[in-house]
C-alpha cells in the first residue's frame, strides 16, 4: 500500500522508526517531512500535502503525526473530501 506520512517536530524521530516498520512490512512511504528537526515548524506545512496526496488518489492512505494530533487531524479534515476523514488516536504512553 502508498501511504502518505508526516508529522510536526513533536513526532521528528517517532515519523523515522514508523517509516522503517511500515517499509519493513512491504509498504512504499511518501514522507512529507519535515526533513529536519525544527522546534518552530507549523503542522499545517506538512499535513496538508499529505492529505492532499491521499484526496488525490496519489496515496492510498495517510498516516499523520504530532503534539496532540488534534490540531494535525482537522489540518488534513480540511483537505479530505466526503468520505476520507482524519481520526485521532492516541497512545497510552507518550513518547518523551
């Protein structure tokens, strides 16, 4: 499967181990960065060409990342068209 990934700089080292294990599972990553760790970088700056590749047809899916996912979630809500909706989860231990 294509799968859009990014993140905001709350995820920067998280979005490389989760590219590495989709990879590892026979999935292709389009990574919509950052490229590099940035503590002032605006989420929206990524979300939205992720969910833009998956409104496409570009990306068969997405997976985003950050702080809170919240602010992340309605970023690529904003692009997804009826049908394709970004869902938060959240994990029960933070990363630190």
């Amino acid at each position: 499967m294509k799968l859009a990934i990014t993140t905001d700089h709350a995820g920067f080292e998280a979005l490389k181990e989760l590219k590495a294990f989709l990879e590892s599972l026979g999935h292709e990553c389009v990574d919509y960065g950052p490229n590099e760790f940035d503590a002032e970088d605006d989420y929206p700056e990524f979300m939205f060409p992720a969910a833009r590749a998956v409104a496409s047809g570009e990306c068969e899916r997405g997976v985003i990342m950050g702080g809170s996912g919240q602010g992340e979630a309605m970023a690529a809500n904003r692009i997804l068209g009826f049908g394709q909706r970004c869902s938060m989860a959240r994990s029960r231990q933070k990363r630190q």
